[in-house]
C-alpha cells in the first residue's frame, strides 16, 4: 500500500488531470437518458470529486487548498451549464461535490497522520504552512 501511495503522491498532476477531464466530459456529455448505474447520483459526485481532491491533498504542493477551491467552483460551473447541454444541473450536486472534496481532504489527512510517505524534493511542508 505505501507503494501505491507513493505512486499517487508522485503522479498527482496526471491524476488529477485524468480526473478531472473525466469529471468534466461525463458531467457535459449530452445524453438522452442517463445509464442505470447502482447508487445515487449524489452518491456518484461524491465519490468523484473525493477522488479528484485525494491525490493534492496526499502531495499538498503549495497552492493545494486554492486548486480544492478552484474544483468547488468547477463543479458549480458544471451544473450551471449542463441544462445548456440536454443535462439538469442540481444545487444538490454542488453540495455533494463539496462534500466529496471534504472528504477526499480527510482520507489524505489521515493517511498522511497514520503513513507519512515523504518522497524527495517533497514539498509537504510549504503546503501545510
């Protein structure tokens, strides 16, 4: 597991980029009908933008809590466009996508609390300051 931590700490701004175009094409994608998926919809923002936020908050580089931020109003972004789109845009998704954040923030704060990996150059300690 440290391993695989490492790796997401290393590759972070792949990651999150691969994520995040991920989070953006499915959420901007026209669609007649959405597909049958077990879980709600809330559910599925949240696990999406927890994802999204895990692997800056594992690394925290210097400007971590303004890309978190920046991901909030994102997501809001999303669902102002998505009628635009053949997609309805709900208030509750933002709030979901704000919890996912939040808890995307506190699996990457545990884990570093209970398994701190540092790498070299690791530049943990500008983020946290």
């Amino acid at each position: 597991m440290t391993s695989l931590l490492a790796m997401v700490k290393t590759y972070w701004v792949v990651i999150t980029a691969v994520i995040l175009a991920a989070i953006t094409i499915l959420s901007l994608y026209p669609a007649q009908s959405l597909p049958v998926v077990p879980g709600s919809d809330k559910t599925h923002h949240l696990i999406a933008y927890g994802a999204l936020m895990f692997p800056i908050a594992l690394r925290k580089p210097k400007y971590w809590l303004l890309m978190g931020a920046f991901f909030a109003f994102w997501g809001g972004g999303i669902e102002l466009i998505q009628p635009f789109v053949n997609r309805h845009g709900e208030w509750l998704d933002l709030a979901a996508n704000i919890t996912g954040l939040g808890c995307g923030l506190l699996m990457a704060w545990i884990i570093n609390w209970f398994r701190p990996i540092n790498l070299q150059g690791d530049d943990n300690e500008q983020g946290s300051k």
